[in-house]
C-alpha cells in the first residue's frame, strides 16, 4: 500500500475535520505552493520531536535563560500562551526557516516570502490575534531586520533564516517554561 504526502500529514496533525477543511480550502486557492506547505509542515513536525525539552536529568533545574536578548522578548511575549501552541509555533516557525535555507522554491523576493508566510500561518489555522504581544515581537524583529521592504531573496536569505530560527528559539524557550510552571 503506498503511503502519500497527504497521508502522512493527516497522521501527523490529526485526522480531523478541520484539517480536511484547511486542506480543502488549500488545494482550491494554493496549488502551486501545495508542496511547499507540505514540506514545511513535515519538517516542523520532524525537527519538533526530541528537541524541545530539557533531559530527564535536568527536568528539576530550571532553564538557563538564553543570553540573546531578543529571544528572551519572544519568549516572555508567549507568556501568557500554552505549551501547545508554543510548540506548534516554534515547528510553524523552524519549518519555514528551513524552507527558506532549503531555497526558497517560487518565492524570489521578500514582499512574495512574507505573503507566502502569512497564508501559511492562515492555511494552519494561527490566530495572531490570540498573542497580540507575540504577533507584535515578530512584526519588530522583521521590521528590525529591514524585512518589510521588497528585496531579492539572494540579498535577505540570511536575513530572513536568522529573524526565523531567532523567534522559532523564543517559542521553543517559551514552550519549556511553560512545561516547567506546568501549563
């Protein structure tokens, strides 16, 4: 019996109606970007699993808080946020960091690359509005990083893949608090 994408991603996010819905509403309006969003979610699940949480050994020491500024801002920008959705965040944001590293497929500039995001984030069904702290962190950190004007993806790759992996480490300092005050 072959196993396709679509399966695997059903296994991986649930078998849900309402992941038929969002998948439904994708294939009508995203075709072209149907193996991108596959891509980026198979990635999120796989670098999610084994690399969030602290060792057995250290569970009852608390994390060493990372010493980038910035990521501690993302962090505490998720504080009021549950360890779930911390989670599908940081994999939301580490598989499109990889996507970009990964080349990019059909997205040549930086207006293109963020349009893309935000379907992403829609089509995953993300409210930004539910974190509005959180949704403001980011919407800095791009805006720091000269993200919100047009560029060729050859001149911002880098740029845009540490702004990615920097708030995608927020979110994963974020889910580890979380787990240790027991949300």
């Amino acid at each position: 019996m072959a196993v396709n994408n679509y399966d695997v991603l059903k296994l991986a996010m649930g078998n849900s109606a309402r992941w038929e819905n969002i998948m439904q509403n994708f294939h009508k309006s995203h075709m072209k970007y149907e193996r991108i969003l596959y891509m980026m979610i198979l990635l999120g699940a796989c670098s999610i699993c084994g690399c969030l949480f602290p060792s057995a050994s250290n569970e009852s020491e608390p994390p060493t808080p990372p010493e980038d500024t910035k990521v501690v801002a993302i962090a505490d920008s998720l504080s009021d946020a549950s360890k779930e959705d911390c989670i599908k965040i940081y994999g939301i944001f580490t598989a499109f960091s990889q996507y970009v590293k990964d080349g990019h497929k059909g997205v040549d500039n930086t207006k293109q690359m963020l349009d893309l995001w935000k379907k992403t984030l829609d089509n995953l069904g993300w409210d930004k509005e539910k974190y509005l702290k959180f949704t403001d962190a980011v919407e800095v950190e791009l805006k720091s990083r000269g993200l919100e004007d047009p560029k060729p993806m050859s001149e911002a790759k880098s740029t845009v893949v540490e702004a990615f992996e920097l708030i995608a480490n927020g979110c994963k300092y974020a889910a580890i608090n979380a787990d240790l005050s027991g949300e």
